[in-house]
C-alpha cells in the first residue's frame, strides 16, 4: 500500500522487452532503494511494481511490466533518460500524509488545460469511460502516484481539476506536465465501494 506522497525522481536507465511483459531498469541516484530486495512493491509513476533485481555494482534495480499493466498505463511511453515518479511501500507505524493507494492503475486521464498561477499549476483532465462517476469535489484521486485533491467535478464532459503546490512539482513529473499528455490514474477504493453499492441498491429497487 502507499500514501501518494512520492519521494522524488528516479531515472529509466534501460529498458529492455521480454515475452509478453518489459524490464525497467531504474537508478537508485537518491537512496530510495538502499535497503531494496527482490519482490518488494514499488509505486512507478502510481504503478505498482515488483522489484526483480538489484545490480550493486551499477547501482540500478529492474521491474517488470506485465502486457496488461503497459497497455493501461503511461509506462508504455516510457523512454531512457525519462525521470518517473517514486515511492515506496509504507511500513508499519510511517506518517501516512496523503490517502491509502494501492498502485492499481485504471488507467489513463487527459490532460486539456494546464494553467501556471505564479509557482502553482491548475490542471483539466478528462476521466475516460464511465469513471466520472467515482470522483467528488474535495475527494481525492492519485494521479502518477500523487494523492491530490479534486477541486472541481464537470459530469457532463467528463473533467475533472487539480491544483499542485511548488513543492509537489519539485518532487515530480509533473513540473514537466503539458496539454495532450495522459496520466496515470487510481480511483478511491472507498469512494468505488460506496457508488457501486448505492447503484447496486437502487437498481434492485427498481427491479421490484
């Protein structure tokens, strides 16, 4: 599990495609993965990751990426120099700042609006399919692993906006971020079980 508050920038070092799944190689410039071993979970850009290796020598721990996670996710445009976004695991007893993630991408929001405000960023994003329905003004939505809080809701076209601090553009990709680029998504779990319960329970009564 993680908490959407990612610790900064890594680098994609190589990248290397198998059979039906892709080999990541990450640097480890910051220390985050010191105390690394083989099966940890790792968030990559929201993305949760196994780790399959750890070259002391180099320096660059590897993930792999199932055909089915790339197909949903920004990981597939991934290139050799791209910084992503990093966080591990949260253990036992850590500060949880942000909101209870699980890595489990649904998949890709647009961005059609980004408006710098001094040293802050106003982001549109569409929500793709039928997910509008899962998000709520002041409720939350992790976006390339960042918990962030929606401050506006549009159902009819699908949009929603976040607002990002300098500091959370310090530590991330998205200091980057432009029109026409997509975002890795994760809808909250309390939020879906909710919606999907209260729809479950009116579509019985109808069916009365």
């Amino acid at each position: 599990m993680y908490t959407g508050i990612v610790q900064g920038l890594e680098k994609i070092v190589d990248i290397q495609q198998g059979n039906h799944f892709t080999t990541l190689f990450i640097s480890n410039q910051n220390g985050f993965f010191d105390d690394i071993f083989i099966g940890a979970s790792v968030a990559v850009e929201g993305t949760c990751l196994t780790a399959t290796g750890f070259d002391q020598t180099q320096n660059i721990v590897s993930f792999d990426v199932g055909d089915v996670s790339n197909t949903l996710t920004t990981l597939q445009f991934l290139k050799i120099g791209n910084e992503v976004n990093i966080e591990r695991s949260v253990k036992a007893g850590m500060e949880n700042g942000g909101h209870n993630l699980y890595g489990h991408i649904e998949g890709m929001a647009k961005v059609i609006n980004v408006i710098h405000s001094g040293e802050t960023v106003h982001i549109d994003l569409v929500i793709p399919d039928d997910n509008i329905k899962y998000f709520f003004k002041k409720g939350f939505i992790g976006l390339q692993g960042c918990s962030l809080t929606v401050n506006r809701v549009d159902r009819k076209s699908h949009e929603i906006s976040v607002d990002l601090i300098p500091e959370t553009l310090r530590l991330t990709t998205f200091k980057y971020i432009k029109v026409g680029d997509h975002l890795n998504y994760e809808i909250d779990q309390m939020t879906r079980t909710m919606v999907d319960t209260l729809e479950s329970i009116h579509a019985r009564q109808n069916d009365l």
